[in-house]
DNA sequence: TTCAGTTTCTACTTTTGAGTAACCTATGGT
DNA sequence: ACCATAGGTTACTCAAAAGTAGAAACTGAA
C-alpha cells in the first residue's frame, strides 16, 4: 500500500499542501478545545500556541485572526450536528427493510446529535454565542443554524404525521430538543464523574418518555 | 401613610442608606442586563456607566471590581431560583387540603424556574460559566448550584417514591430537566419572537410527557 | 549559486478596557 | 464658620492579549 518503500523526508508540492492542510486542522483542533474549555475571551493565542509547539504569528500563517478561528471551530461543528442529521434518513432506511418511522429517525438524530455535543468542535457550536461573531458570521451561523432546527422540526412533523410522535407545536419542540441537548456539554464539562454516554442516553429516554409514568409500553 | 406631608430633597441617615442600596441595585441590574445580552467579557462598564448616566469611576463606588459585579449578579439569580424551589413545599401544601405529590410539586418549581431563568439574573446564572470568576468565587456558586441540584433531584426522587414519576436516575434526570431550562434562557434571546410564557410551558409539557404518545391520560 | 516560495521566528506596536489618583461639590453635623 | 463624609467627576495608568513587521531558515527548482 505504501507508494515508497523509504519516506522520502522531502515533501513534493502535493504532500507540502496536504500537510499544511493537516497543520490547518491541528490549530483548528487546539482553538476548539481551548475555546470550549474557556470560553471565547479567555482563551488566549498565545497558550494555543504553546499546546502546538509554535509561536503566535505561526497561527496567523494559516488564520486571518481569531475570530476567523472561531468561526471556523463553530462552522465545523454545526456540519458535524448537521451530518448527524443526514443519515438520519439513510440509517433508518438502510437498516431494516421497512421505512423508520418518525420517532425512530428522531431518536436516531439526536443521539447523534448528543455524541457530536459533546466534542469540541460540537460545543463550541452550541455553547458559544453568535454574538461574538461579526455581524456577517453570525448570519451565516444563524442560517446553518436553521438548516439544522428545520431538520429536528421536520423530523418532528414527520412522527406527528405517522402518529410516532405528540406534540402541539413542532417548532417551539425543535428548540427544546435541541437546547436540552446542547446543554449537555454545559454540565459535562462541570462535573466529570458521569460518563457521557450514560447521560445521553438518559436525556434521550427522558425527552421520549417524559418524566411521568405509562401505563402500558405502547 | 406618609411620614411627612411635603417630601423634603434633603434626606436623612435612613432615607441615605437606602438611597445607596437602591443605586447599588440599579448597577447590578444593568450590569445582569450587559452581561446576560452580551456575555461577561463583551460587557464594557463604561457602557454600563453610561445607561446609568454615570461614569466609570462611580461603578467603583458600589463594588469592588468587575468580578465582584458578576458574583453578585449570578448569586442573585441563583438566589431566585432557589427561592423559586422554596415554595414549591409551601405552595403545593397551601392550595389543596391534601399535600401535593412529586410530580405536581416538580413541576409548580419547573414552572416558577423557567419564568426565573428568562430573567436577566436568571440567564447571568444558567448561562455565564462559573470559570470567568475566581476560585474563591467559582467554589461558592458550585455549592448554591448543588443546593439546587439537590431539591430537584429530591422532588424527582419524591416524585419516584410515591409513584408520580417514572425515572431511573433522579440525578441524571435533575441534570437534565435543569440543563433543559437553562437552555430557555439561550433560544429566547436569539428568536425574540416567541412569547416566553409559551415557551416554557411547551417545554415543560415535553419534560413531563415525552414525545411519545400517551394511550390514556393516566 | 542563486532565486523564489514557504514556514516560522523574534521583537515589536496597538488596542481595549479594567482599574486608580486626585480632585471637586454637596450636605449635614458640630 | 468649619469639618467630615458621601457621591461623583476628569484624566490618567496599566496589563493583557490581539495583531504585525521583518528577518531567518529551509526547501526545491533553474
């Protein structure tokens, strides 16, 4: 599998891109989790510098500033919730022979949704707000923002439709979802002697099933 | 009721001091309404001096620092919602003759949590991390946010014992319920336009009663 | 060898906003 | 008349962290 059989330590123009790609990400990397750790404001260049190895300046090598960072920790972390989302439609489908139903492709979603919260890049995403963002990245936020609130209402929609699923109001449910399980990330961070699975899961249960008792498994 | 028939401009001891607890406040309440709109570190108190029609310098007069600005205004908020929990007991015991059950009791404090948590005191609280504040000061708010943890998890467990909720961890489940709430605080001042009352209701009917249907009202 | 381009460094400048010093001006008590 | 105190102002300092200029070091190519 390997294209030689000595590593060449020189680098041709396409493994020197790809490298500077992969040196890209690992700032990326490094902003997000001192981003998620501390917040915006205190996280400071300097000490993501000092994780990577590097100086300062290095970073602007490969980001205009930081809030370009930021915008970019939080961009790849909505795709991430996003892609949760796309094979939402595909698993279910692909899984069993018969087509999921609403509440089946719902719990599916947020359970990956739940997984992706609780990374870096996921909870920069949903923990840190637009505003600290420039007018003209926050609106780009808030549109993938939607895409992803449209995608749980759907979902929502789609189980009332097939009777999987009760609720009143598919939109202001969207936002519920979704806020309950971005503050997953908010209470893991504080106290770390759950295992993050485990509350997941629990979320998820209590969301389904709700606090009150049922009479009969339905 | 009036001590005195024409009100004079001058004040005496008393009318002094309240005076000073009364601008005391108004400082907080501004700096809750930076903090909560824009986060800690976006919050300027030059800015804040300026809603007030003062200077800088005069904040400085009522507290220490910037830091002890925001301690008082999440213990503030953090006191509301655990005075929000104290008549949950008193409240559910008064209305009827016969004492309230965990449920019912859960959810008048739900109720009362989530109209507190859209307060600007309420979003400084659920929203602002506790790592912008020192130690010292992180340390205390842990422990009035565990004394709130607490009575939830007791109402759930209460809830649990007489057969009025279904959960099988009362502390996860608080972490949850709380972590849902919290979340109001987020959405509401990002989509301004849904009415907050409806909010919290929507959410809490999904806490209480899932997305799963229901075959009979138990 | 020299050139051009890439990547990183050292050593700054700049900005922002918290915090302070020092000084006014009422007011009320003596 | 005088003083102490409360409450406020103007005009600063100071620190931290963002951001920049410009040189150095290396690479591959001509």
């Amino acid at each position: 599998m390997n294209k030689t059989a000595i590593a060449s330590p020189w680098k041709n123009e396409a493994e020197r891109k790809q490298e500077r790609a992969l040196k890209r990400e690992a700032v990326l990397a490094a902003a997000a989790h001192m981003f998620s750790e501390r917040g915006y404001h205190r996280a400071s260049l300097d000490e993501v510098a000092r994780v990577l190895n590097v100086t300062k300046p290095t970073l602007y090598y490969y980001f205009k500033n930081k809030e370009a960072m930021l915008y970019a920790c939080i961009e790849h972390g909505l795709e991430l919730l996003n892609a949760a989302g796309e094979d939402a439609n595909e698993d279910g489908g692909r899984h069993t022979e018969d087509a999921a139903n609403g509440m089946e492709r719902l719990v599916g979603y947020l359970k990956r949704y739940a997984v992706v919260s609780e990374t870096d890049f996921g909870r920069c995403a949903a923990r840190i707000s637009d505003n600290e963002l420039s007018e003209e990245s926050a609106r780009k936020v808030r549109r993938i923002k939607g895409t992803i609130d449209r995608k749980i209402r759907d979902l929502v929609s789609a189980g009332i439709a097939d009777g999987s699923i009760a609720s009143s109001d598919p939109k202001v449910t969207a936002f519920a979802l979704a806020g309950a399980l971005n503050s997953i990330g908010h209470w893991h961070a504080g106290s770390a002697s759950l295992p993050g699975a485990r509350i997941a899961n629990e979320y998820i249960n209590l969301l389904v099933n709700g606090l009150a008792p049922r009479k009969a498994a339905p």
